[in-house]
C-alpha cells in the first residue's frame, strides 16, 4: 500500500467514526473515558515499558535532557494520564446545547445546536501524554482524531492508543474502533498527503515548536488552528503598586520560563522606571535571569558588578519578536500606556499581555487596544491555561481570531448546526 492510500484510508475510517461517535450518549462517552482511565493504570508496566524504547532511542540520537524529560513515562505520569481521563469525563457535554433560540413572525422556530466537528488531525512533539489528553477531549466532543506525535515518542503513543481504543471497545459494544488512531508512518510526506484530504479531515491542530507550526500551516488544505509562539508582556504603569508589579513579573517570568504564557518582555513607564527597575532586577538576578535592555533601561540599571553585568546587555531589534523559554528577559521604558500598548500590538504574537496599574482609565485603554487572545489587569499572564481558567482541560491555546482563540477546551471542539421546526412554513 502507497503511502497515499494509507493516509487516505485512515482518514476515510475516521470519517465513518466521527459519524458512529456522533451517535454516543454522553452516558457512553464517559463510561468508555473511565474505562480508559482505569486501563492506562492498570497497563502502566506496558506503558513504561514502550516508553523505555523511545528513551534509548532518544538518547542515542542525541535529544537534550530537556526533550527526554519531556519524553519520559514513569509512574507518577502514567497516573496523571489517568487523572486526566477521568477529569475529561467528569466535564459537561459540550455536544447538543442549545446556543441561540428564536421564532420567527411566520411561527418558524430556529434552534441553534452544538455539534462535533468531525475529523480532527492532532500533530504534536515528545510528550505522550498529549496521546491521551487530545484523543479523549476529541471523544467527549464528540470527534473522531488522528494522532501524530514525534517519531521519538512512536512507541509510547502506539501503546497508549492502543489500551485506550482496546478499553473503550470492552466497554462499549457500539464503540467506534477508528475513533482514535495514530499514523503509523514517522515519514514527513504522510502530514501533507493527510492534510489535502478535505473530503475527509475537518480540522489540523498543531502543538509545538513555531517551526513545526508553520510547516503545517504552510503545507495544509484543511483548516488550521495554531499559535506560533507566546511572546507575552508585563507593563508596569506609571500608576501601578510596584509591590504588586515585582510579584507579578517575577510569576509571569520564572514560575515556568519554558511555557507559552511566560512572560517575555518587561515594559515599565518612565515615571516609575528608575523606581522599580533596579529593585526588579536584583530579584531577576537571584533567579540567573539574563536581562536584554533598551538604552533607557541600561542607563538606569547602572554599573553592576561583574558577575551581574555579563547578565545584562543591550537588546538587539529581534530580541523584542523572539520567544525565548528560557531564563532570559527583555526590558523596556515606554512613555505611558499608548506607547506600550503600540510595543505589544507591534512585537507581541497575541497570546498574553498584562498591564498593572491602579489607573482605571489606563486600564480600559489596555484591554480594549491590546489585541489579544487573553488580556489582563493586575494579573500575571501565567493563567492563560484551561485548568486555570475552569475550563477543566485544554487541547491547546489558539492565537488565531477567527473561530476559537486562547485555551481550547470542549466547547471549542465543537461546531454548531441551524434546526428549523415549522408547521407547513414556505418562502413567499
């Protein structure tokens, strides 16, 4: 078999699947997610097992630390992975919710319906529990998926699919043995092939690295939903409680600097600048935090010692676009709210932007102007996540305006559809 008519026939499965998943009652859904649940604990040493082939793989291949971790199944993940199953279950059914209700002059009642999306490609690196957090949120939302991870995770992701498919089908007469599937290829022709076929799949998620993005956006005839990276900020108004600013930019900074919410720039308005940077900086500094500075920060930031002067130097221009998950900050005065809010809309990549102020006008102008997914006021940028926000679990955070933008949860994975109920209604 080609690989095009490999990837052509696992998408024509998932199609028939989508529309046997589309049948479930929310009853079923979370009778086959609890039964996944318990199947993942009760296959841990299998789990770890195909996970420890991907390890050595890994490491003779060269990945860093950083991605086997990243990589690595141990128990305490396996039972996380179960968790997650069973908080997946525990959520609402976003499928069948009546969004809008209307009667029209003639009688003609209109209902507007939640409903699945259909086919859903879900490409993504290293972890193999996005294996099990994206096939189950797809599920109980009703949406038949396509799983592909990185070639370093193959063995684990097969595993996990396969106890989850294996599972659901024990508890499930009915369930649809296409309704999770993982593309058996690590060729990178299979994506593109997968992404043309628009008779079948509905919807690509990529998650990962930028690079990885664009390839998929760049090469996909289906629709796409991404973010390429999380460049976020923190603007210190001139009116701010700089108590309240430091706690918030050492979170947005530090917590987690390799996540997509971290914040990456610091803006300070020149009136609190000289104020509130030297004293930023030294607890930065505490935390080996490289700080890459405007002209105006650098004059205010002094002369330091050596050790701390090797971590702080003038920022370059692409310094301000650049995400860096990493221990690194850039840092800019701005005069006032108009000037930082232009710096986000600018440099920023619409994910998470913060302004920390007791000015109320400012701050309006801010969530207003500031043009993206998530916007906060007196709030580190940190929360833009799915736990966080209630939502239970998220399969991503879109940066993207049209459809779902920020943290995706069920509801996001769902369409909707017009039902129309009349008496005998005709267009005249």
């Amino acid at each position: 078999m080609t690989l095009n008519e490999q990837m052509t026939n696992l998408a024509k499965q998932a199609r028939t699947a989508s529309r046997q998943i589309a049948k479930l009652t929310t009853a079923e859904k979370n009778a086959c997610l609890l039964a996944m649940a318990e199947a993942v604990e009760k296959n841990a040493a299998a789990l770890i097992q195909a996970n420890a082939l991907d390890m050595e793989a890994g490491a003779k291949s060269g990945l860093s630390s950083a991605m086997l971790d990243r990589l690595k199944l141990d128990d305490k993940r396996i039972l996380a992975i179960a968790r997650g199953l069973r908080e997946v279950a525990a959520l609402p059914d976003p499928v069948g919710k009546i969004l809008d209700e209307r009667v029209r002059p003639n009688g003609l009642k209109l209902q507007k319906i939640s409903t699945p999306i259909g086919v859903i490609v879900i490409i993504y690196e290293s972890r193999p529990n996005v294996t099990a957090d994206a096939a189950s949120l797809c599920f109980k939302s009703g949406n038949a998926t396509i799983l592909r991870g990185g070639k370093e995770a193959m063995n684990s992701n097969r595993t996990i699919a396969r106890v989850m498919i294996e599972s659901g089908k024990q508890a499930l007469a009915t369930f649809p043995e296409h309704a999770v599937q993982v593309v058996p290829v690590a060729d990178r022709e299979a994506i593109p092939i997968l992404l043309s076929l628009t008779q079948y799949v509905d919807l690509c998620m990529p998650r990962g690295g930028e690079g990885l993005i664009r390839a998929v956006a760049e090469c996909s005839k289906v629709p796409v939903i991404k973010h390429y990276k999380g460049v976020c900020h923190v603007y210190v108004d001139a009116d701010a409680d700089l108590a309240m600013a430091g706690q918030i930019a050492m979170n947005a900074k530090v917590q987690r600097p390799a996540v997509c919410n971290a914040m990456e720039t610091l803006l300070v308005d020149q009136a609190v600048a000289a104020q509130f940077l030297p004293g930023i900086a030294v607890q930065l500094d505490e935390k080996r935090v490289e700080l890459r500075c405007d002209a105006r920060a650098l004059a205010l930031l002094g002369p330091q010692s050596a050790n701390r002067k090797a971590r702080i130097k003038a920022a370059a221009e692409q310094d301000w676009f650049t995400e860096y998950n990493d221990y690194i900050l850039n840092v800019r005065v701005v005069d006032g709210v108009a000037q930082a809010i232009d710096h986000i809309n600018h440099y920023g990549s619409a994910h998470s932007d913060s302004i920390v102020t007791k000015n109320e006008s400012h701050a309006k102008q801010f969530l207003q102007e500031v043009d993206s997914a998530a916007v906060y006021w007196n709030a580190s940028t940190r929360f833009t996540d799915g736990g966080e926000f209630g939502m239970g679990a998220e399969i991503g955070i879109s940066t993207d305006k049209i459809g779902a933008r920020g943290p995706m949860g069920l509801e996001e994975l769902t369409s909707y559809k017009w039902i129309g109920i009349g008496n005998g209604q005709v267009r005249t």
